[in-house]
C-alpha cells in the first residue's frame, strides 16, 4: 500500500510515495537523500538514527514515514543556520564529543532536545537525558562535558 | 529489520477505527505511539496485515482532572503525561512511574494507552494503574464500557480490550492529602526493562502508616497487587516494621525466571525493594 | 633513538579535530550511504540452529517474489563459494577447516549463512528469504568447551573429533618453582564472550567499474589493503583490478579487522551478475554474524614465597574458536600468551591453549585480543595472593614489579620492555583516588555492618602492542607482516599530501597525523590532507588495530618526513648555492647559518621541484618521500588503575563509585585524543565486568541477540573517569611515544572485578563471576554465606 506524504525536512517541503512500511530513517536516507541521519539498530535501544520530528526527539527508525506527513522534522544536517553552527555542535567539537561519529547525528539531535527543557542540566540528568543513546567509542564522558558546555554557550547559567 | 508489507489506515474518530479494526480481521493492530509496535514489526516478530493509527484521533488526546480523578487520553504521551501539571499534582505517582519508562525520545512518542493496551509484564504503567485502581473506558462496535484495573489486565500481553475494541481513556483516583508515592525501578542498565519494579503508595497520618497500595511490576504475567504487605503495613511506623511486612511482597506472585532473573531472585527483590519503596514513599 | 621533535609544536597538542566538521553535520561517507545505478540489495538466509546439517536448499520460491533478479545456494555458485580465510596457522598440526561463505552441507552456528538472494530493492530482498526451503536435520550442539573435547556431544568438524583446534604450550619450569613455593594460590576464571557492537552495522558494495575488469569494494573495515589481497586470492580477480575502499567507518574495535563471507560474496557476485550488489547488515544479523570476542576458561596458578614474592605462573587456557576459523581467531589467545606474567618479575612461566572448536558464531580480535584476558587473569591472581598472604594488594604488587631502574627488562614470557616507570603513575594514581580515605571508608562500613559496603581495586597493566615486528609474526607463523608505510609529497602549491596505510575508524588520524607532519615540515595542520583507506590512493599499508597505527604508521611518517625534508635540502642548498650542511631548517625555512636573510621556505622548494628548472644533479623533480617501517619491537604502555565499587549486599546491585586510572603511553601527539581513547577503552572494560555478556543456551541459541538484551552501558550508566598520564618515552620509537587504543579496555575489567571482589571478600566470597549482574553478586554472597 503507498502512501503520499509531504513532509518539512530541515526547512524543506519534501513530497513523495512512500510504503506503508517505510520507515521515517528510510524515507530520510534513501527517499530524500538526507543521509547525515543514520540506523544503528533494530530495537529502538542505540538512538542513532535520533530526529526532532515537530520540535521533540524522536527515534526516526520506530515512527512510519507516513505518520510523519504534514510534520516538520529536523535531522543534523538542518541544524546549522548557514555556516554558523549550532552551539551543540560547537561545544561537541571543543570538547572532542565524538570519535568515530556514528552515534553524533543522534546524540547532537538528542542534547539539543534535552537543553530545550532543561537549559542548565546537572551531571546526572545530562546522563539521564542521554540515556536513549549509545556511544562505544567515547565512554560519554566527553559527551557530557559537551552536552554542559553547550548549555553554557547557550546561556544555561552552570 | 524492514517489516513485512501491510496496510496502513488513519481513522479520523474511533467510530471509524472500531469499523477498521473489524474489516482489518483478528490480526489488525492498533499503532498508538508505535514504540512497542515498531519492533515487533522490524523483527519481523509479528506481521499484521493492517495497521490502524490511532494516535490523532480526537477522542483520544487531552488530560482533564475533576475534584477526585484525572481523566488522560489513551493517545497521550508519557512525556505529557510526566509534564503535566495535572497529572503531576493529582496523580504523582504515574508521573514517577512515567518518567522511568524507557528514554526521552521513546517518551515522546510512546503513550500511556498503549503501554497499558499492550500489557508487558515487564512494563512499568500497569502495576501503577492497578494500586491506584484504574478505570479503562474501551470503545467498540456497540459503544463504550468501563473496566477496572482488576479485570483490565488478564494474561501477558493481554488485556479486556476485544478484537475490535480500542482503549479511549484511563481514570485515575486521585488520592488527596497525607499520602506519599514513589516507584522504585530495579532493572540491570538504565535502558533496561525493569527486573522486578514496585509502586508504591501510602497514607501517613499521625506517624503511622493508615493505608497502603502496592503494584508490583514483572512479578506475575500481568501486575499485581502485594495485598499481604498492604494489610500488614497498616499501623506500621519506622523502617522496621515496613521491612517486616515488606517480607510478604512475594505472596500471590509467580515470577519468571528470564535472562534478567530467576524467580526466586525475583521474589528475594520484591522483598528487599518493596521496604526501600514504602519507607521512601512515607518518609521513613 | 629519541629525537626531540623542532620548533613548531603542532606535536603534543590538544587541537581540535579536522575530521569533526563533516561528522558533526552528517556529511558523512558511510558505506550503507552509496547508492549506484543498478544496484542489486543482497539479503542472507541464516540458519536458526546451531548445528544441523542441510539438504534440498531451493532458492526457486525465493526467485518467484518481486523484485528479486538472483538467489543462489552454495550448490548453485559452485567455485564463487570462496572460502573465508584465516591468516595464522598457530601450529604444525591446526585443524584449520574450510570456511564457505555459503554453508554446503552442514551449519555450524546460529547465523552461519545458506543462501543468498538478490532483488532490487532491500525490502524486497528481505521479503523474499522466507520463501527459500531448506531441510534442516538438526545434530547435537556442541556449547560447552570442556564437554566438547573430553565428552563431545558432535564434532563440529570431522577433522576434529574431539573439537580441538589447536593445542600451543609455551615457557615451563612452574613445577619445578611451585615444590619450592611457600604459598601457591589456584583459580579458574572465566573471560566471558562478548560481542565488539560497534555503532555503524557493517554494510558491503561491490561494483565493476565501468568497461574494464575491475572492481570497486566499499566496505565498512579496519582493513581494507588486507581485505584487498585476501579477496584476491579467495576469489582469483587478480589483485591489481581490486580496489578497496574504507570510507567512513563508525566504529571497529576489532570487530571489522576481518574478511567475511559477506564481502566475499559480494564481490563475487558483483562480477558474475556485471552490477553493483550491496549488503547492509541489520543489528540482529550483526549479533550472530561478525564475529565474538573473548571467551576464555582461564585455570591460573600463581606460586609465591610467604614474603610474598612471585615464584612462577601458570596459565591453562581453553580458548573458544567457535565454529570457524576467521581471520586470526586461533591467534588471539597468543596474543596474550606472552602478557600473563605482567609487570611482575618471576623465574617460571608455562603456557598452554587449547583452541576448542563450538557451534557458536567464531570469535576473533576484539579491543585487546588476548591481552584483557590476560591481564584480567595476573591482576586477579595477585589480588587473591594477597588475600591468602594477608597483604596489601598494592604492597605485594610493589614489591614484584619491575623497577623503572630495571628498565629494559627481558620478561619470564621473553618479551623486552623497553621503558617505563609503574612507580610513578601508581603514585599519581593513589594521590588522585585518594587511597587511604577510601580504605578507611571501607572499613567503618565493613565494622558497621552496612549493606553497602566498598571495594577497591586495582589493575596495574602493562600490554604488547603496536603490531608488530614482522619477523616476530613469522616466528609466530602469522601469515603477514607488521610493517606500515607512509608518503608524503609536497604540492607544488605548498600544500601537502599525507598517504598513509592506517585506515582509523574513530582514532583521528587525520589530526594526528598532520601534527606530526606539521611539527617536522613548519607546514600548518590545515595544509595537510592525510589520504587513507583506499587502496587506489594509499596502495600500501597493514591497516588499523593492535593499537599499531602510531606506534608503527608513526615511525613511517616520521621517517618520510625526515626524508622529505633532506631532499628539500638537497634543493634549497642549490638554489641558495651553499652547501647542504649550512642550512638550518627551522619552522618550515632553510635559512644559510650565519646569514638568515638567504632563506627558502619548503613551499618555494615544492614549487621549484615541480618547475624543475634548477634542480641540483641527481635530484629527480617533484618533492616527495616515503618510508616503510617496520618495527623494531612491540610498544609497552602501561598503567595503575583505581575503581571504588559499591556493593548492595541486599540487592546485589553494583555501583562503581570512582575511576581513576594513570596511563604512560609515552610522548602524546594529541592529549587530548589520547584521553579520549583511554575513555572509550574504560566503558569497554568497565562493561564487560558489569554489563556485557553473550550468552547462549544449550542448543547454541544466542539468548542475547539484539541490544535490547545484550546490555550495552549508556552515560546513565557510567561515571566520570579521573584520568592523567605520565610520560616515560619510548625508546624503540623516534616520536618516544606508545599505543593508547586498547589500554583503558585492558586494564579495567580487573581493577572493577578485583573492587567487588574486595567489597565483599569479608563474606566469604573470592571470585565473581562477569558479568556481576546484580543477581550473579547477589548469589555469590548467598553461596558464601551458605558456605559458612
């Protein structure tokens, strides 16, 4: 069964055909060519593939692409306004938040969510926030540090 | 990893989803927030031949309060479930219980009518709906009818919702003045599913504990309540006492023995975590 | 042998990292992102059962569905069903089975592959697996290692009936030291199995390049110049018409140091079929199919005096094969073989493996390859000599270690560390731990009573890494060598082109590499491009794991750049007419001694190389210089690990309350990359003693096969780590610095489990069991308590 969606991807109206099973990664990734957004599992459990889908964080591989229609969704590669970046990527590379970057589409996507609701995170609800994304390369103690740096940046007060 | 080919509907009322789920046949499934669903769907664990959405259908959003319960809309997502100020006030303790549930953005999509709908025994919604005794109100071809949360939750994975049936809302007792509540989570990483999980809701009045309400979560096939505990913990004051009635948390369960756990293991936590839980919830 | 780098520090710096910008605004170059005209999707038929064999495999229902062009059986390719290939014969008399890609009449473990189908679209090449038919006449699995070899339930290959692969004895003499021992304490500990669950599925495309014969693969792999010729011989395309390219790749840790069936099949398939094929696994398909780590029954006996001083060691291993052998699987255990002595001084050292052969997915190189697993057993050994001799576990270290005055120390195992300084860094580490409060913490809980109560434990490691001397592998009988190359040209634009043969997947070579060029040339970081991973730009290299890329492809760019500058040389001298020796070369300049203002800065020699109008004799144009390395000896980090563990003795729920560990990897290029491996390599060995493990049931099942039951930890989960470094340089390296990947996995499964261990060591208990889930603690101090 086919589906047409129209959909705002990173500020662009984006129109097509879709399955009814068509995952929302999948239509990002092999429909529009909007590859920076990534699968890195099929439980819902590594948060890769983490976009904002009408302001919120969610896991692009467990939402249809046709749940998504009339939805605006912001992946990282909407997330710089020109060639000014946004403070979360600022602060995950002044603070070498990545190493292979695998996971960085979705844990940027995600800390972005998290400073949304809570601009001046302690340690522990950085940790918790994050909790839906996996790194196996960093440990996350960088991401934290970049995750406070960047509420720092963006005028969380810690 | 790409689910099988099936039909997708969007009905605009419940009527019209009650009339999908029909014509869909026993294995259509109702797609809320789909964070349970979808899984299932990529593993390939399941292949319905059509799946009805859910999730916009107006009768089914909204969080309303009057002077003794909340009303929330099976549609409703644990994230505005757990920020609601309504739910937070009224109800605390689904507001606790909610925001251990998976991770932010499971939270965002994930609802609390499908949680409960789709009735995990590793879940931590039911064994809150069942101490704080819950009524589900469930649409079908000939109307709506309410269920308690007794008779809600039947088996694993099973609940009173019919073939053709969907969950519309769920109404929550508040509780009032003079009562403590927490949920204790005890699971093996943050992601995890809990291991054994405990709700926990008292009445302090004059430094005694005067009423209890326990759900236990994976504990049994669906949630129950540790009715033993909640009768000996009347008139108890100080963590002795809880820890001692604590020690009937067991009683009328049946745990699994899973990759988690074995069952005696399971039962040795109920014990330890249901006094922890208690003593936290009254301040103890 | 050390040379103090000049002038311009680039070298030891924090910079920031060149490759973030793409990776932190998705663009990226991942495999599964290729999308080519005509591409064909590429789905496998896995087998369910961990040992079976199998007949009729008819792909003709499969061939029926939409979509799908292709499907094939292992009878139906015939001589395309290459063999996976393993690179290190460890014995005269290995069992080394044949590998198809495709299983022929036999499966061997849940995920071996079957059948393979080819459709247009990924979907429709998923869709159409379930409509292939195989007969399955289920056997006996064969899961535990010791009933495999003593009471085997099957032989997993006919050519070992007893399922053993190898047996490798090394070293003796424990006997003889063990009559003479006051005190000998004896343990079995199991290093369990654990899946490497890199975050980037792996994903292969092959395609013929255009009219002529040659291919392009696209592989997410550590490995692409070895992939390149071990495809070449599997599958005939000879190998100047192969063409390997790793393009981005999220993650590795020995987990993509392999040639697989997939890749095999791709490639041949691609050829035979004249388009693109892709193939793109799921996380379900990864957990069974790439291969495990670990898995090792350890029996340790350590013989003392009652001083406490080591006598001897003795290690008898059973080393889980699995069901086949992959690229260095039967290797890895020797790996660690000459690592269990440690940092320790002793007279007696015997070794012996025996690889066993089981219905499980093959194990091979994950981070560490058999030097966590020995390091686990030596650190936990003298822990539980300490206990028995009643001594301070870091007093009795002390007292056997190597002294930095020692240095170079030929160990008992026959290794020559070149340097280090365990006094030092322990030191550092017990001041940052604050060592005694905690002690002093632990025993007022302990005399209390408390439910919580506290360990400390310690790791103090040493590791071989930096592979490795290429005469040593032979020695070994690994069919390769440990070299690494590097070329460097000046552009006649002055920009400068880095060719290196180590291909990183996180590591950030770009930026480390260029500051090692930048500090030798006085070219800015930005100038330099470090070209890497694609056999068709970088045609030499021995690629990227053994925490080998600086300690070996750092010697070569180092050399290179020397070479470079000394050519330049050559040429500034000519044009400033001076002889060679009256220059100095300073921040990227020749300036003639005496007189600076006659100067010519490198970028001018490019150009006047590239011009070629007034080139000295016998300096051919162009300005470049390569160098092929091969090590002199393997690198020797080292370090002091400190975990505070909490243990819930109701529960069983373990907390790890404080890390602190103090690593030498000798001079640094990036501190802060440096810090950022020693990170990732802790959560790695902080989760396998508290998180990770995979497990199977009786009938080979992977019980733990997806992540939502194979437990990663997420930054919930873990703390903070206090880290710092000391630096005792290399003295085999010209840069003085050591290998980093692996040494935080190394060391610290043992400082969490010797930390639980201490925790409730009061209770009766002496050994727990990995994962320490809290159920596993929980029964350890029951058993104990039972046991009183």
């Amino acid at each position: 069964m086919d589906h047409h969606v129209s959909v705002t991807v990173d500020g662009t109206v984006y129109s097509g055909t879709v399955e009814s099973r068509t995952l929302l990664v999948h239509w990002l990734r092999e429909g529009i060519g909007k590859v920076g957004t990534v699968v890195g599992c099929d439980t819902s459990n590594c948060g890769a593939c983490t976009v904002l889908l009408d302001g919120r964080s969610v896991k692009s591989c467990s939402v249809l692409a046709v749940q998504a229609d009339g939805a605006a969704v912001t992946t990282i590669q909407g997330l710089a306004t020109g060639d000014e970046w946004h403070p979360v990527q600022v602060a995950f590379k002044e603070c070498h938040g990545l190493q292979c970057g695998y996971c960085t589409p979705g844990m940027v996507m995600a800390t972005v969510d998290l400073l949304s609701e809570n601009p001046n995170p302690t340690e522990e609800e950085i940790r918790e926030g994050l909790e839906g994304n996996l790194c196996r390369c960093t440990g996350y103690h960088n991401i934290v540090k970049s995750v406070a740096h960047a509420a720092s940046l963006m005028g969380g007060t810690k | 990893m790409i689910p099988a080919e099936f039909d997708y509907v969007r009905p605009g009322s419940v009527a019209e989803a009650v009339a999908a789920l029909k014509s869909g046949g026993e294995d259509a499934k109702v797609l809320a927030g789909g964070q349970s669903l979808m899984p299932v769907l990529r593993l390939r664990l399941g292949a319905p031949p059509v799946v009805v959405d859910c999730s916009r259908l107006p009768e089914l959003q909204g969080i309303t309060e009057t002077g003794d319960s909340v009303t929330i809309g099976a549609a409703a997502t644990h994230h505005a479930v757990m920020t609601s100020a309504v739910v937070k006030s009224g109800v605390p303790l689904l507001a606790q219980a909610t925001a251990t549930v998976a991770d932010p953005a499971i939270r965002h999509r994930g609802t609390l009518g499908g949680s409960l709908a789709h009735a995990d025994p590793a879940g931590d919604l039911p064994a809150v709906a069942l101490a704080l005794d819950a009524t589900f109100t469930i649409a079908g071809a000939g109307g709506t009818r309410t269920v308690s949360a007794a008779d809600f939750f039947v088996d694993y994975f099973t609940t009173a919702v019919g073939p053709d049936e969907i969950l519309v809302s769920v109404t929550f007792p508040k509780l009032g003045a003079g009562w403590g509540t927490t949920y204790e989570k005890f699971n093996r990483t943050a992601q995890a599913w809990a291991i054994v999980g405990v709700a926990a809701a008292v009445k302090v009045e004059g430094g005694k504990i005067t009423e209890a309400r326990i759900g236990l979560t994976n504990m049994s096939p669906t949630p129950v309540r540790a009715s033993a505990v909640e009768a000996a913990l009347v008139g108890a004051a100080g963590a002795d006492a809880i820890n001692a009635a604590a020690q009937a948390a067991a009683e009328g369960t049946s745990p699994t023995s899973d990759l988690s756990a074995q069952a005696d293991y399971r039962e040795h936590l109920a014990r330890v975590l249901t006094g922890r839980a208690v003593c936290k919830a009254a301040g103890m | 042998m050390t040379e103090t780098l000049a002038t311009t520090t680039a070298f030891g710096r924090p910079i920031k990292r060149k490759e973030d910008a793409n990776l932190l605004h998705g663009r990226t170059n991942w495999t599964d992102n290729i999308q080519l005209p005509g591409t064909l999707h590429m789905a496998l038929l896995r087998s369910p059962m961990a040992h079976a064999q199998i007949s009729n495999v008819d792909v003709s229902g499969a061939l029926a569905m939409p979509n799908v062009v292709a499907a094939y059986s292992a009878a139906d390719l015939g001589d395309l069903n290459g063999g996976v290939p393993c690179v290190w014969p460890v014995t005269d008399d290995i069992v080394m089975p044949v590998f198809p890609a495709l299983a022929t009449d036999k499966v061997r473990h849940v995920g071996d592959c079957i059948a393979v189908v080819l459709a247009t679209n990924a979907a429709s090449a998923e869709d159409a697996l379930a409509s292939i038919d195989v007969d399955y006449a289920p056997l006996p699995a064969v899961v535990n290692m010791e009933q495999a070899i003593n009471n085997p339930p099957a032989a997993v290959h006919d050519a070992a009936p007893n399922n053993t692969c190898y047996v490798y004895n090394l070293g003796g003499g424990f006997d003889e030291v063990a009559a003479k021992a006051d005190v000998i304490v004896k343990r079995r500990f199991i290093n369990q199995r654990l899946i490497p669950a890199f975050m980037e599925p792996r994903a292969v495309v092959a395609a013929p390049m255009g009219m002529s014969d040659e291919i392009t693969l696209w592989s997410s792999t550590q490995v692409p110049h070895i992939l390149r010729v071990l495809l070449a011989l599997v599958t005939g395309i000879p190998e100047n018409n192969l063409r390997v390219i790793a393009p981005d790749v999220g993650g590795g840790f020995g987990g993509k140091l392999t040639c697989t069936r997939e890749e095999i099949l791709v490639t041949q398939l691609a050829r035979k079929l004249g388009r693109p094929v892709k193939w793109t696994e799921t996380r379900s398909e990864d957990m069974v199919a790439t291969h495990h780590g670990r898995d090792q029954i350890q029996d340790i006996e350590l013989a003392a005096t009652k001083d406490g001083k080591f006598l001897g060691l003795k290690v008898t291993l059973l080393a889980d094969m699995g069901a086949y052998l992959q690229i260095i699987t039967p290797g890895t255990p020797l790996l660690g073989m000459f690592m269990f002595p440690g940092i320790y001084k002793m007279d007696a050292y015997s070794f012996k493996c025996t690889g066993v052969f089981t219905n499980k997915t093959p194990t091979d190189a994950y981070r560490g390859a058999g030097r966590p697993e020995a390091t686990y057993a030596i650190e936990r050994i003298v822990d539980e000599m300490a206990a028995e001799l009643g001594m301070e576990p870091m007093e009795l270290r002390k007292k056997n270690w190597i002294t930095h005055e020692e240095f170079p120390f030929t160990t008992v195992a026959g290794l020559t560390y070149d340097t280090g300084n365990y006094e030092a860094a322990t030191a550092k580490a017990l001041d940052l731990f604050g060592y005694d409060q905690l002690r002093a913490e632990q025993k007022r809980r302990r005399d209390a009573g408390d439910p919580i109560q506290l360990g400390i434990g310690i790791s103090t490691f040493t590791e071989m890494c930096g592979l490795a001397p290429s005469r040593t592998l032979g020695a070994l009988k690994y069919v390769a060598g440990g070299w690494e190359h590097c070329t460097i040209r000046l552009l006649p634009t002055g920009k400068c082109e880095l060719i290196t043969g180590t291909s990183p997947h996180g590591q950030g070579h770009e930026t480390a590499w260029s500051q090692i060029a930048s500090s030798i040339l006085g070219i800015p970081v930005e100038d330099i491009e470090v070209v890497h991973g694609d056999t068709g730009r970088a045609p030499y290299g021995m690629d990227t794991y053994g925490s080998r890329s600086l300690a070996v492809g750092g010697q070569a760019i180092k050399v290179a750049a020397d070479r470079l500058v000394e050519k330049a040389r050559l040429i500034a001298a000519h044009q400033l007419e001076c002889a060679p020796s009256d220059l100095e070369f300073r921040e990227g300049v020749f300036y003639v001694k005496g007189d600076p203002s006659k100067s010519q800065a490198l970028g001018a020699v490019a150009f006047e190389a590239f011009t070629a109008h007034n080139l000295p004799d016998g300096v051919e144009p162009t300005l470049q210089a390569e160098s092929t390395v091969d090590p002199q000896d393997f690198s020797y980090p080292h370090g002091t690990h400190l975990a505070a563990m909490e243990v819930d003795t109701e529960t069983g729920k373990v907390t790890l309350r404080k890390y602190v560990c103090v690593d030498d990897v000798g001079n640094q290029v990036n501190p802060m990359i440096v810090e950022g491996q020693v990170h990732g390599g802790l959560a790695q060995g902080i989760a396998q003693a508290m998180y990770e493990g995979a497990v199977y049931d009786e009938d080979g099942n992977l019980m733990t096969a997806s992540l939502a039951d194979y437990t990663l930890p997420s930054a919930a989960d873990l703390p903070s780590f206090i880290t710092d470094t000391t630096t005792t340089p290399s003295t085999t390296h010209p840069l003085g610095t050591k290998g980093v990947g692996e040494a935080g996995a190394i060391a610290s499964t043992p400082a969490i489990m010797n930390g639980i261990v201490d925790a409730i060591r009061h209770l009766g208990v002496n050994d727990v069991l990995m994962p320490a889930t809290p159920q596993t603690v929980w029964r350890t101090i029951q058993s104990a308590k039972g046991a009183r």
